[in-house]
C-alpha cells in the first residue's frame, strides 16, 4: 500500500462518516488533513485542534460501526481490536512516517487524544 493512499482513505472515511449526518468535512480541516506537520501555520492552532477532535471521533465511531457489523478484527495491544482494514492502514502511515496531519490525528485515535485532554489509550476489545 502507498501511504499517501492509506492517507486518503482515512480522510475519506471521515467524511464517509459525517454525511449521514448532513456534514462535511470543513475546507480548512480537509486542507490541513493533507498538510505536512511541518508546514502548518501556527495560526491553525485552533482549526488544528478541531479538525483533530473531530478526526479522532470520527474514526473511532467508524470503528465501533464496523465492530457492531462483524467486519474482521485484530488486536493491535491490550485492550484494542480494531478492523483489520483499519490496522493495515494505521500502519502503512505509521511505518513510513508520512508527514500529513492526519497521521497524527490517526495516532491520537489509537493511542490516547492528548488535544481531548485524554490521559490514556483508547480502548475498544
């Protein structure tokens, strides 16, 4: 898998997610979604969290959704299942180290949302 696709995709099940609901994905978040951590203006301080917010809820109740649908799971850690489809993605962006924003957003799903003032990991079994 290319990490700029698994990339993609976890953006577009973010929306996926919103549109039953009559939302997207705002055009500023869905901009830093694909911008280098580096390069965010430190004026997108706020938006930044937000749009993290917004990811790492997003995510996890797409996860549970598909948990509650039987689609194969994995354990990642104690504690965690997660879809299989989900995993492989996870680490795709995470073995290559892809700079895009939303690679943190999709680490703060799995490990604890610090942005949320989350102290601890996520846990789904």
């Amino acid at each position: 898998m290319n990490p700029e696709d698994s990339a993609e995709w976890v953006i577009g099940r973010i929306q996926d997610y919103l549109e039953p609901f009559g939302a997207m994905v705002p055009d500023g978040m869905y901009r830093l979604y694909r911008t280098p951590v580096r390069e965010l203006d430190p004026d997108d301080r706020e938006l930044a969290r937000l749009a993290n917010n917004l990811g790492v809820d997003s995510i996890r109740a797409m996860i549970e959704l598909e948990k509650a649908m039987g689609v194969p799971t994995v354990r990642v850690r104690w504690g965690l299942r997660i879809p299989v489809e989900w995993e492989a993605h996870y680490e795709t962006i995470y073995q290559s180290n892809f700079p895009w924003y939303i690679s943190g957003v999709l680490q703060n799903t799995f490990i604890g949302n610090p942005l949320n003032g989350e102290r601890r990991k996520w846990r789904s079994p």
